[in-house]
C-alpha cells in the first residue's frame, strides 16, 4: 500500500467496528485505543485497507455513541489506565488486573459500570499525583501546555465538573450556571477553588489524546485508512449546547420525517445549528471540530448529511414520541397573502393551521372508554372543555386554548386519559403548521387531515399546485445551503469526507456529493429502484465510483440475520446469480454474498466486522438478533454494547477467518452490462 492519503483514492475493502467492541489482550472490560493497533495489524495481514469506527467522543453514562457531551473530547471509557504514567505504581496495576477479571467475560460490556469503574480509579490515580500535575500545570508542564493547544478542553473540564455537581442531570436542569458567558465560563475555569477538579478532566483528556495519538500512527504505518465517524448534530445535553447557545437553535429538535420503518417519524432531541450565527464566526466551530478530528482520521462519515442541505424540525413543546408536527429548515414558507390569493379568508386560513373540536369528539372519546358512568364522562368533558379548550362563537366547534403551545402542554393537563389521548391526536390534525406568525408547512399527513377533506376538488388541487411550487423553491434553498456548508467541510481538512446520504433523499444531495467528490452511501437491502414493479436492486456494477457499499449499517441487522428473517430470499439469490442457496445462513452463503458485495464498483466495500466473521463457522451466534449493534427506537442495556466474539489474538488464528476475508480484497470489480446482456438471466 501507498501513503493514507493515497490510500482514500484507491479501491479498498473495509471493516466497520466500534472501538469498544474490540477485546485486546490488555484491555479492560471494553476496547480500547491501543487496541486498535493489534487489530490494525490483523486487517493488514487480511489485506483490509480502512477501518472504520463509530464516533469516540464523551457521552459521559449514555451507551449510545451518537449522544455526545461534547464535540471535540474524547470518551475515558476507551483509556487505557494500565499505560498511563501515574498508573503503574503496583497498588494500581493490580487495581486494573482486577477490574479486568470482573469484566472480560462479558459478552457484551456493561457501559455504566465499566465507566463508573475507571472513573472512580482515575480519580484515586489523580488524586495521589494532584500535587505533581497540579504543580506541572503551573509552572507551564507537559499537561498545562497540552492544555495551551487544545484551549476547547477548558470548557469542557467545566462544564463536566458542574455536571458532576448537579448529579449528571442535563444543564437545562441545573440550579446554577444554565446561562452563562464566554467571560463567566473563563472566570469558572480560573477559579483556583476547583483547579484540581478542573485538571483532573483535562489529565485524562490529554492520556486519550496521546494512546489514540499513537494508535492512528500504528494504523497509518500499516498502510490502513481509519475513518471516523462525524455526527452532523450535537446532544441537547452538551458543553458545546451550553457555551455557545448561539450557535444552536434550542427551541428545537432534530429528526426525520415519517417513513415505512417510523410511521411516527423521529425526534432525536438534538439542536438543530443556527447556521447563520456560525457564519458570522465563519464557521469556527465547525473547522475546529475537524481540525480535532483530523489528528486520528483520514477519512470521515458525515452521519446524516442530509441536515446540511434542510432538516426535519420539531418545537420542544412537542412530545418526543414523535415528529409529525415537524417541519424542513430552510423551506420557502406559504404565507398568509399565498393563501388568500387561493381564496381563503381569516376564518377558513384558521380551519386550514388550527386543530378544531367538534362538541361530540369530547364526550365520545370518553363514553368510548367503557369505564365512566354518564355523569363521571360529563365531569370529565367538562374538565377538558375548561382545562384545553376555547369554543367558537356558539359553534359546537373548539379550538385549544392560546396557553397550549404543544403535546406537552397538554400531557400535563389534569385530564383523564382517555380524553387527553383524544386532544393528543386531534392536536396533529391540521393541514398546516403554522409557525413564526405568518410562515406555514404542510404537515406530513395534510391529506388526512378534517381541513383538507373538507375541501373542493378545486380547492385541492390550488393547495397541491401551491404546494408543488414552494416544493422546487425550497430544493433550491437546500442545493445552495449543502452546496455552501459542505464546500466549508471539504475546505477545512485533508480527509476524505464519505457522507451517509439515507432516508428521503432530495435530487439536489447526489448532484452536490458528485461536485464536491464526496462519497455517498450505497447499502444493498435499501438501494433499489423503489418505483419500478418489484421494486428491483439496483445492479452492483452500477454503483458509482464515488461511494461506499456495504450490506449492512449499525442500526440495521447483520447481513446473516437479514438473509434469515427478513429478506425476500428469491429476489436476492436471483439478483446475485445464485438461486440455490439454502435459506439457513453459513460460512457458504456467506462467501457468495460478501464476494458479490466486493465486487461492487463503489470505491469502498465496507463490511461490519460480525459480517466477516461469518465467513468462519467458529464465531455464529446462537441467535443472530444477538450480534446486533443497535435496534433504533429502544433504550436499553444492550445497544451499543457489541463485543467481539473472541480476542483479537484468537480471530487472528483462525485461518479460515483470515484467508477468507484476504480473498475479497482480491475481487475485481464487476464488469458494466451493456443493454443487449442486461436482460440475461
């Protein structure tokens, strides 16, 4: 292999696992750093040229690897305490012998309690050296001048040592310093009463600077590419929330639209960016983070990029259980002078953007309950009547109260449950979201809404063509804004930005990847031609140059598991040109499918490391549901918590592992069918 640098124009094939999920020979409980560079030397000998892994940054307590406490720190759990100087006194070093014993036969790790573990031992290592590293950092040491170089760690120190105060909670819950400035923050962190606290964060900051330092070089010197994983947006509960509020639009929260896999849509509960206010500081924030980045990676994955180009929004007063109130930013809005050049007036425009009450709703909702007696169901209509609602004139009509901003509001109502889930439901039934006075978005289900089926076959049809209008205008909006902040991306580093371009994308998004030479995503179970009859995938060969292939994604199942229990088997093996293979997954199946994968014309062929392993009998699962990395849409202790089967040492002998995944590195990409072989069976 050429250089790295080089190495992102070649064709490669990749394996994506997460830092965690590695079992070193000396780590402790969880993957660490330094154990990147054994599994380094493992894909060099497998002829694997990038490694790609998921984002590393501190989520503090939170499995999940995409709900950051900050953009640039990176996570303790990942230290390795054994190699750090002020640990190898021998009271430590048995310390961390038995803090292995108790972990390492997990089969997947256990997040809160290996990090509640090394957290508490690095603050006995800490507070044994507190005089040295204090005293080094004063008299402008080794830790007070990496402090100098890395001035957002100042912040963050800060920020986690108030975290720790307030007992984790999110700042928004704290008692103290939920606003602040620039000034008070630097004011907090030059406070001598909590200079140790202070540093104590800053120490291990800089020990995971240093082993990931060192791994990135190792991977670099094998030849292999690491690519890291960029999340486009940041935890509500963060430093960088807190800080720089301006940067962020907090009343807000981010997601995605309802589709055939969340019929509810998203509501992730992140911020979403105030883009112009990051452009005044010509996106400072944004090219620090990357200049960071930069340090460890030469390749990244921009996590959602479709965000850069418009995002799904929700207001806060919404419950998170949903985002069907939510709304694209940018979007060119209907305005209220658009709709009455259709024809409606103050009272019909209200009909259109308000959720109205029919009387009877109310009391059917109840006498639906089954439980009430008629004068409880007339107790409790009245409640709701006085409690949510304004009636219309003497229309036995109603529209919420001013007071109620959203779901929440009315969550919290004292209402009984079976009326209040009626407000709830009626609270989304309106054809138009009404926001910023005089700005309104369709909402995702309009056509289903009391307004639109009370509308004229020609009124429709002026809403559709409206609709239609504002639809191109805001394409444009959102070419321009990706175009603009993805050139600020491209511009700000050396890596080689490999951008995860699922979901409902627009037409401008691959016109955009392709100017700028970003590669897009291809994932075989959902690149098809969705509106052909038999929604039929889409050729291998036909991929593009300028993307990344790969059968299965963190939050999807593995390929084994999608090829027992969910794929259309026939299609599949017809696609792949092997109609008899048995409908159980093994090493066998395995091997025809991955080969054809590799074979894709994308640059990259990028595989999760579960998915190698099936090339060996050895390393199967019991249950393939259990080699997932996550299950979207559930909160538990087992998402994100995958571990490697075995160590990194072992999967390195076996010998049908290895020569397996060498030969795919060894597959030529599929010839282009011309239009007179496409047809061919």
């Amino acid at each position: 292999m050429g250089s790295v640098q080089e190495d992102t124009e070649q064709r490669l094939i990749g394996v994506v696992v997460p830092v965690g999920a590695l079992r070193g020979a000396d780590s402790t409980g969880v993957g660490e750093f330094l154990d990147l560079i054994a599994f380094g030397h493992l894909c060099k000998k497998m002829r694997v040229g990038l490694i790609q892994i998921l984002p590393v940054n501190d989520t503090g307590y939170e499995s999940s690897p995409y709900s950051a406490l900050t953009a640039f720190a990176l996570h303790p759990i990942y230290l390795r305490i054994a190699d750090v100087p002020e640990a190898q006194d021998s009271q430590w070093q048995q310390r961390i012998t038995a803090m292995k014993v108790r972990f390492e036969h997990e089969t997947r790790f256990n997040h809160y309690e290996v990090m509640k573990a090394k957290l508490e031992l690095l603050h006995e290592i800490f507070a044994a050296n507190e005089a040295a590293l204090c005293a080094s950092a004063q008299d402008g040491g080794a830790l007070w001048a990496w402090i100098a170089d890395n001035g957002w760690v100042k912040e963050y120190a800060v920020y986690r040592r108030l975290k720790q105060v307030n007992q984790e909670q999110s700042w928004r819950q704290w008692d103290a310093q939920r606003t602040v400035t620039h000034a008070e923050v630097a004011a907090l962190w030059n406070d001598a009463a909590f200079w140790a606290e202070y540093l104590f964060w800053a120490w291990i900051q800089k020990a995971l600077d240093e082993q990931f330092s060192v791994a990135a070089a190792s991977l670099k010197s094998d030849g292999i590419v690491l690519e890291g994983d960029l999340p486009i947006l940041i935890n509500d509960d963060s430093c960088d929330a807190w800080a720089h509020p301006g940067y962020f639009h907090l009343e807000l929260s981010a997601g995605a639209p309802p589709d055939m896999y969340s019929p509810a849509g998203q509501n992730w509960g992140f911020p979403t960016y105030n883009w112009d206010a990051l452009e005044k500081e010509n996106y400072v924030w944004w090219r620090d983070r990357l200049k960071a980045a930069a340090k460890y990676y030469a390749a990244y994955r921009i996590d959602h990029v479709l965000g850069f180009f418009r995002i799904w929004a929700t207001a806060r007063t919404e419950k998170d259980t949903n985002s069907l109130l939510g709304r694209y930013i940018p979007y060119v809005a209907i305005t209220k002078k658009d709709l009455m050049a259709c024809g409606f007036d103050a009272n019909r425009i209200r009909w259109l953007s308000h959720p109205h009450v029919p009387t009877g709703e109310v009391w059917d909702s109840l006498r639906r309950d089954g439980c009430l007696s008629e004068s409880d169901i007339q107790y409790e209509a009245e409640c709701a009547f006085m409690l949510a609602l304004d009636r219309i004139d003497n229309e036995e009509l109603w529209l919420f109260k001013d007071s109620i901003k959203g779901e929440r509001d009315i969550d919290a109502l004292q209402l009984y449950p079976a009326v209040k889930n009626y407000l709830l439901e009626v609270w989304k039934n309106r054809l138009f979201l009404q926001y910023e006075d005089d700005h309104y978005f369709p909402t995702w289900k309009y056509r289903e809404s009391r307004a639109y089926q009370s509308l004229s076959d020609g009124e429709r049809n002026t809403i559709e063509q409206l609709l239609a209008a504002r639809k191109g205008a805001s394409e444009e909006a959102w070419e321009q804004l990706g175009e603009k902040l993805l050139s600020v991306l491209a511009e700000s580093s050396s890596m080689l930005p490999c951008a995860e371009d699922l979901g409902e994308v627009p037409d401008c998004v691959p016109r955009v990847l392709a100017k700028l030479r970003m590669l897009g995503l291809r994932v075989l179970r959902w690149h098809r031609w969705w509106d052909k009859e038999g929604q039929p995938y889409i050729p291998l060969e036909d991929y593009p140059e300028l993307s990344v292939c790969t059968p299965a994604v963190h939050d999807s199942s593995t390929l084994r598991e999608w090829w027992e229990r969910e794929a259309e088997q026939e299609v599949l093996t017809d696609f792949i040109g092997q109609p008899f293979l048995p409908p159980v997954y093994n090493p066998g199946v395995a091997k025809i499918i991955l080969h054809r994968l590799a074979g894709a014309a994308s640059r990259f062929r990028v595989f999760q490391i579960q998915d190698l392993l099936h090339l060996s009998q050895k390393w199967y699962a019991q249950d393939p549901a259990t080699e997932r990395i996550n299950v979207p849409g559930t909160y538990n202790s087992f998402n994100w918590t995958y571990r490697l089967p075995a160590t990194i040492d072992e999967l390195a002998k076996d010998e049908v592992f290895v020569k397996g995944v060498e030969e795919l590195a060894t597959i030529p990409p599929l010839e282009k069918k011309t239009a007179a072989t496409r047809g061919r069976k």
